[in-house]
C-alpha cells in the first residue's frame, strides 16, 4: 500500500515536540514530502532530520498547496492563521489536521467546518489529551453511564508560574489570548467530550492581567512585561441547555499550590470522578467515588503488577492521536476528534472572553 504524503505547515515548537516524533511512530503509513515556514531556515532544518528523500520546503504555504501530490496538511502555526489555512488547504483537496485551538474566533471555526463539508475532506484539530489512558478511562464510565447524569464538571488548566516565554504566546495578536485559548481549550475538549454534552447555554466569564509583572519564579525564566499583552488568568462558568454546569479555570500564573492542567473533576447522581496525578508524566488516573453499602467509597487503580525500569509501550498521547488521524484517513472513517465538537469549544472561549471584556453573561 502506497504511504500517505505529508506536509507541514508551520515548523516552530510544537511541530518539533509533538508531530516530528508522532508521525515518526506511522512512518510505515506515511511519508513528510513538504516543509513549510517563514523562517526558510527552520523549514529546511525539520526537512533535513525528519522528511522523505527529496522532501521540498516552501516559504509560502499556498505554494505548498499546489503540489497535487500532498494528501494531507498539518497546519501548526500561530493561532490566528489557522483558519485561512486551514480552508485554503481543504480547498486545494488536502486532509488536515489543524493544531489546538481551531481558530481564534466561532466565525473562523465555522467557516472550517463548513470548508471540510463543502470539499468532503477529513478534519480534526489537535486534542490529544483525549488519548491519554485517564481520559480514557473516564470517557469509558461516562460512556456506560457509572456517573450517572453528569451535572457539575470542574475543567482545571492551571499553572503556578509557568508562562511560556517563546514564539509568540504572549502576542494576543497571533494569539487570540492567553492560558484561556491555549491550555484552558484541552481542559474544556475533554470536559465536553466526557459528558457528551455540546449544547451551551449561557456563559459568564472573567478574565485578570495581574501578574504581567510579576515574573520570579517561572519555569520558563522570566518574561517582558511590556510585550505579555494577553490575559495570565480567566475563568468561566457554563450552563448547559440541559441545566449541567462547568466552571472552568485557566491560569499560566497563579498563586495556589495545587495545580491541575488538562483534568477534570466530573460529578453525578451515581457517582463523582477526579483526574489526579500528573496528566503529562504518564502518572495521571482517576479516582472515582460513590457510596456503597450505605458507605462512602473511593476507588483509585491498583499499582499490583508494575515493575521499576519498565514502561508500556506505545502510550504517548501524540503517538496514539496520530494513529487514529492517519488510519481515519486511509480507512475512510471519522477521526476522534470532529470538527463540530471543536467548534463549540471555540464558541465558549470566544464568550468568556466577550463575558470578561462587557461584564455581561453570554447567551448562546
């Protein structure tokens, strides 16, 4: 069977950190024949340790759209450029697996989704933490209704002091926004998913910029206050047509001492769920918890049968997403991630935003 044929669009960080080493996992299945950034040196960089023999590189992407040979585009740039691309490469016939988050705006998201109908080519968008074993899990029980009806969710996506201090994630221009459109976004996906509930209501959010100034501490060393022009923390709360609620928390910075980034706290008639451990060390589960025999019951997965030095294979959320994404497109079958879904995740940042900005609650 002949291999898929790849192009990248967009060759900074998360390319080097997320698709070079997933893709790299299906090489059997597909090839990178096409590199494209505005940087040509850094394009030419990826092409030379991870493309195809001969692999081209582009300066402009709508160059890269001409080669009729290209069947699928990753689009891995900043925020607000996904959308034309993304479009503009369903129109020239490619797949596309668009990076989180789908666009900065519900007008943009929608425009997507109406491109991938109109072409009838595949879309999905970047939520790989849905790959991860917690999450997993916890769609497993929802799914079989062990919680019952889902009515509360807490979306946790908070740092300490951990802002981003590269590329351009302070820039709301490029951007679109802060933690909110940048960690708070797989929080909200995998909220949405779990409860299979994409009907929003209303939405009321709240937004701070008060520790632009206050850079000690971080991981990533220290920022230029007078470039971070993005908010370091928001907040929303979310009511369901179904009555359902989620408050969601997104932070880069912020003084607490417990922090969660891309889990869930899930609450139902029949039981309640809670992501803990570290979601990006491989040490993430979930505890789940209930009354049994008129007694108060956790459950937590048993450590019975792990030995040091060894890890299951083949477990990164990367891998396992790019595996779904080129077998969807081979197979011809939905990827796990749709388009529509993310298109609500992007109407509810876009209205917490908007709640913050007019001190108003958002109906949608």
């Amino acid at each position: 069977m002949a291999k898929l044929r790849a192009g990248i669009i967009g060759c900074g960080g998360i390319a080097q950190q997320k698709h070079m080493g997933a893709l790299a996992t299906v090489a059997d299945k597909v090839e990178i024949v096409a590199f494209c950034d505005i940087i040509e040196e850094r394009a030419a960089a990826l092409a030379s340790k991870h493309g195809a023999e001969g692999a081209k590189v582009y300066v402009d992407y709508r160059n890269l759209l001409e080669d009729q040979s290209i069947d699928v585009v990753y689009v891995l740039t900043p925020n607000v450029s996904h959308a034309q691309i993304t479009i503009d490469a369903l129109e020239a016939g490619k797949h596309v697996m668009c990076e989180k988050p789908m666009a900065i705006n519900s007008a943009e998201a929608r425009q997507m989704v109406e491109a991938a109908e109109r072409t009838g080519k595949k879309l999905t968008i970047g939520y790989q933490n849905r790959f991860r074993k917690d999450s997993q899990t916890l769609f497993a029980a929802c799914h079989n209704g062990d919680l019952g009806d889902i009515y509360f969710a807490k979306a946790h996506a908070v740092r300490r002091r951990a802002v981003p201090t590269w590329g351009v994630f302070q820039d709301k221009e490029k951007q679109g926004g802060g933690p909110l459109i940048d960690i708070g976004t797989h929080a909200l996906d995998l909220a949405l998913w779990t409860m299979n509930n994409y009907k929003p209501k209303q939405v009321s959010g709240t937004v701070f910029h008060k520790l632009k100034d206050k850079f000690e501490g971080n991981q990533f060393g220290p920022w230029d206050p007078a470039t971070f022009n993005v908010e370091d923390s928001a907040f929303g709360f979310i009511k369901m047509e179904n009555g359902a609620t989620i408050y969601l928390e997104a932070a880069w910075a912020l003084n607490m001492i417990n922090t969660k980034e891309a889990q869930l706290t899930l609450c139902g008639t029949e039981a309640g769920a809670e992501m803990l451990g570290n979601a990006y060390t491989g040490s993430g589960y979930v505890a789940f918890n209930s009354v049994q025999l008129g007694q108060q019951v956790q459950t937590e997965p048993s450590k019975a049968g792990e030995i040091a030095y060894f890890q299951r294979a083949g477990t990164d959320p990367g891998a396992l997403e790019a595996k779904q994404w080129i077998e969807a497109i081979l197979e011809d079958k939905e990827p796990l991630v749709k388009p529509e879904q993310a298109l609500v995740v992007t109407q509810i940042l876009e209205a917490i935003y908007l709640s913050a900005e007019t001190g108003k609650t958002i109906e949608l």
